[in-house]
C-alpha cells in the first residue's frame, strides 16, 4: 500500500511544511508529556506545585487524546 500527498506550492506552502514536520510535532509532543513526567516522578516538588504539574500533565494528555495521538 502507497500513499502520497500532493500539494499545490506556494499556495499550500503552509500545509506542506506541516506535512513535511509532522514527525518532528510528534517527537517534541512526546519530549513535552516526558518532562512533565520526570518532573512529577524524580523532583521534590512543594504540593502546590505537584498539582499544578499534574493539572498541565492531565489536561496536555486530554487534548492529545482529544486529537487521537497517541504517544
């Protein structure tokens, strides 16, 4: 099975590079929810400050979800 994108530049400029770095958004997605991740389970963090990490950390993992990526 083949698939293939076809754009019409420089109109669809945009939309190419999109295509082109979708690779790189998912590896920076996933850098971003494994720092969160570290940070809840290897720092010592005040509680105020371990809820709000994990309040960001829930609602990241909420609108990744919500787009269907799974990382």
């Amino acid at each position: 099975m083949r698939a293939s994108l076809s754009f019409t530049l420089p109109e669809e400029k945009e939309e190419h590079e999109h295509a082109v770095k979708a690779q790189h958004y998912y590896v920076a997605l996933g850098e971003f929810d494994d720092h969160l991740r570290r940070k809840l389970k290897y720092e010592e963090l005040p509680e105020e400050v371990r809820v709000i990490y994990e309040q960001i950390r829930e609602e990241f993992r909420n609108i990744i979800n919500s787009w269907d990526i799974k990382l």
